[in-house]
C-alpha cells in the first residue's frame, strides 16, 4: 500500500514520477552459467575440468594444493641425487689425495725409492725387476729367523695378497727380500714362504747385492758385527711394505698401523687409478 504523502502528489508532477521510479521493484537479470559451473551433460562444471587435472574428487584437489608443487617421489629423488653426489665427490677426492701421493714420490728434488733387482729367487732362479713391469709389486722386506714382527707381517701380506687377487685377479707380485742373506738361502726361504702364502717371491743374494737393494729402497737393516759361524742374532731393520707400480716407480709405503683390509683397500684403489688411467691414454 502506497504511502499517503506519495498517495497526495500529482500524477503528472516531476516529483511524484521520480520517487516513484526509485522505489519500484528492481528486476534481476539472469546470468549465463560460467563454464565451470556446468558441464555440457548438466552435471558439475568443476567434474570435467578435473579430470583434466588428474583430480577425481574436490579433496583430492585440495589435498594436492596443500602440498605444493613437491611430492614424496621428487623428494625421494632429491634425496637419492644428493646421495649420489656426495659420493661421487667423496670417492674424486680420494682419488686425486693417492694421485698426489704417488707423485710427490716422483718429484724433483724427492729421494727416489726402488730400483734395480738382480737377485736369486727362492727357487735358486736369477730374477729381474724387469721381469714385474706391468703389474704392481708389494715389497718386504724381513729376514726368516725373525721371532715375531716378520711373521705377523707376513700373515697380513698374505691376508692382503687374497684380498687384493679377490678384487683385480693376480694384478699384483708379492716380494720377500731378505736382509740377512748370510742364513736365508733359496732352500731356507722357500720352506719359510711356503708356510703364508703360495704366491709369495722370496729373494736372496750376497750381502754387497742385499746392501744396495735396501738403500735404493730407502730400508734401514743392521746386523751385529763379529758375527761367528752358527751364532743366532737378530737383524734390525724397517718395517713396511712398498707398492710399486707396474712401471716400477714407488707409489705408498704401508704401515704396521694398516689394518690388512685397509692396506688391501689402498692397494685395489691405486689399481683401480692406474687401469683407469691406462683406459683414457
């Protein structure tokens, strides 16, 4: 019902006719349906476009929206490179710390270590270092009438020995050289050697011969003097094994504080270098 003073206005009057026209009813338009909000078959708009998205319900979509562009599988990934790298890394820097161990022995200025062999083998044979070129040597040096050092030694020699065989086949010549060559004879070290290992070269000489070997071999040896006919004694000396490579330069000593997997792991890594490089050439 109109209100009595719109009721008392004039028909005609510019007043009446605007306040009526303000306060008549407003009439909406309907608005076409946005595409999302239907689909061509009437069902839900935001159906279709999902399926697009991979998405089979609003959750899934939501869920996925709450995790952010990353997934467990590309985090799995991530992980997996940084693993990858970080080995990869780890392994190159080992590599070039045994690549500038082996060259600082080589250079200029640096007392060399090794050279020549001429000695007799355990089998009476004359044998030449030239005779181990293409494979790497394990030196020791040791006497056979040693109580205890030399035999611990040898025992882990021989661990090393297998060790080395298991990863590259018979990549390597293991040495015995006597420092006391006045007892150990060819006939004496081959019945001492074959008690640790079949592959072990025992080798011998005169005393001039073993004097110049362990100083080309930087070894330290020292008998008593005076020494009479079936007296026992001792020998003196160092106590390290020397890998060579298979060019007959001096590459690392080993120590007693080599466990003979450690020392076997070193030996197989400076292998493992030297096949490498030898691919590459």
């Amino acid at each position: 019902m109109a209100s009595p003073f719109f009721a008392r206005l004039p028909r005609g009057s510019v007043v009446g006719s605007s306040i009526r026209s303000f306060v008549s009813p407003v009439r909406t338009t309907s608005l076409p349906q946005a595409p999302f909000a239907r689909g061509a078959s009437g069902g839900s708009g935001f159906h279709t476009s999902s399926r697009r998205l991979g998405f089979k319900t609003v959750e899934q979509a939501k869920s996925r929206y709450r995790s952010g562009p990353f997934s467990w599988k590309s985090g799995i990934l991530f992980l997996a490179a940084g693993v990858g790298l970080t080995i990869y890394f780890r392994n190159e820097k080992a590599r070039m710390e045994r690549k500038r161990v082996a060259e600082m022995s080589k250079g200029v200025g640096r007392p060399k270590v090794g050279g020549p062999l001429n000695l007799l083998d355990h089998n009476g044979k004359e044998r030449k270092d030239e005779e181990w070129r293409g494979k790497h040597m394990l030196v020791y040096f040791g006497f056979t009438h040693c109580p205890d050092i030399c035999p611990e030694e040898l025992d882990k020699m021989a661990s090393m020995i297998d060790l080395v065989k298991k990863e590259h086949g018979d990549a390597m010549s293991p040495l015995f050289i006597t420092c006391d060559p006045a007892r150990d004879t060819p006939p004496v070290m081959k019945g001492y050697l074959a008690e640790f290992h079949p592959d072990l070269i025992g080798l011998t000489g005169t005393y001039d011969q073993i004097k110049q070997t362990c100083k080309s071999y930087r070894v330290y040896f020292s008998t008593p003097p005076e020494i009479k006919p079936g007296q026992d004694y001792l020998v003196d000396h160092s106590i390290y094994f020397y890998l060579m490579d298979p060019e007959g330069d001096f590459v690392e000593a080993l120590g007693r504080q080599h466990t003979p997997e450690q020392a076997a792991k070193i030996i197989c890594d400076h292998i493992k270098d030297w096949k490498a490089a030898a691919k590459k050439a």
